[in-house]
C-alpha cells in the first residue's frame, strides 16, 4: 500500500502532507472533506494496477525501439556504454 501513490493519482489538486506511509500521518489541508482510510485502502488496487500498466508499457515501447534497429538489449547496452 503506498498512500503518497494513492493521493497523488486519485486526489490531484488536494492539498496535503504525508508523514511516513500511513493512513495516521495523513494531514488533510484541503477544504474539501479527508479521504478515508477505507477510500484510499480501496483504491490501491486500481492504482497498483495502473503503475504495473505503465511499467510493462515502458518495456514495451523500449522493446519497439530496439526491435525498429534490429538490435537486442545487450546490443544498445554495448553502444551506449
């Protein structure tokens, strides 16, 4: 569970300040109201999801790249030293 994660993809625009990476440190300086523990405990599936989503397509752009130069990952490694 990473609520920095969690607030900064769910609640864009609030403002609030984490301490450590619990729901306890969570200091809600927004006028709109406190997300719950429960809220932010539900969501962090979609948002773990959502970060895997990302990486995997990172490596699949890479993989695209190389793919487009005909060279494997060990290969550009090698040129780009």
């Amino acid at each position: 569970m990473d609520y920095t994660e969690i607030l900064s993809r769910r609640y864009k625009g609030k403002q609030w300040h984490l301490v450590g990476n619990d729901y306890d440190g969570l200091t809600w300086l927004d006028e709109s109201t406190k997300p719950t523990k429960t809220k932010l405990d539900s969501l962090w599936s979609e948002v773990a999801t959502e970060i895997a989503n990302e990486a995997a397509a990172k490596v699949a752009a890479r993989q695209a790249v190389l793919d487009k130069l005909g060279l494997t990952a060990d290969e550009a490694a090698a040129l780009l030293g």
